[in-house]
C-alpha cells in the first residue's frame, strides 16, 4: 500500500488492522483442547460429535465474517484517509493558485 500522509508510520494499520500480528487461534482448536480435558482419549458419542462438529462450522463462519468486516474496515478507512489527503492538497493548490494570480497581477501592474 502507498504511503499516504505517513500511514506507513501508524502502529495502528501495522499491527491491528492489517495483521502482522499473529492471527488468533481458531475456535474449533479451542474446542478440541476443551474436550481433551474432559476425555483424553476422545471418545464421545455421535450427537456429541455432531454438535462439535456444528460448532466448529459455526465458529469457522464467525471468522470469515470478521476478516470480510475487517477488510471493508480497511479499505474504507484507506479510501476516508485518501480522500482527506487530497481535500487537504486541493486546499492549499487552491491557495497557490491564488498566490500566482496575484503575483501576476502585481507584475502587470507595475508593467503597465
């Protein structure tokens, strides 16, 4: 991504929005871990697995709803930050322009 009015520099968009801290551990695996507490040699019965199992898909569709929200998240605040970058520019082109104009002014007058 382009740096944008030093958004290279936030602590923010490097670590929580565009990750490059370590991804969180997947409910299905906590769920495992849960279980083998309770029996270690896994055996349970087949409504217990099936519900693990529906868990586990659920909890799988949670995550991808959290990363398709967090890219929107992101993108929209990257299109917002632009859009403010070049409101800012706009503003102080406009201010230059203004300046020429009368500098040119000026030395048409003084020419004439």
């Amino acid at each position: 991504m382009v740096a944008v009015n030093g958004m290279h520099e936030s602590n923010t968009l490097q670590n929580d929005i565009f990750g490059n801290s370590p991804r969180m551990v997947g409910l299905s695996e906590e769920v495992q871990k849960m279980l083998q507490q309770f029996s270690p040699e896994q055996t349970r019965s087949p409504a217990v697995s099936e519900r693990i199992s529906r868990i586990s898909a659920i909890a799988d569709a949670l995550e991808s709803v959290a990363w398709d929200t967090r890219k929107k998240l992101v993108n929209l605040y990257t299109e917002t930050t632009i859009q403010q970058w070049l409101k800012a520019y706009e503003s102080k082109v406009a201010v230059l322009e203004e300046h020429q104009r009368a500098r040119v002014a000026e030395v048409l007058m003084m020419a004439a």
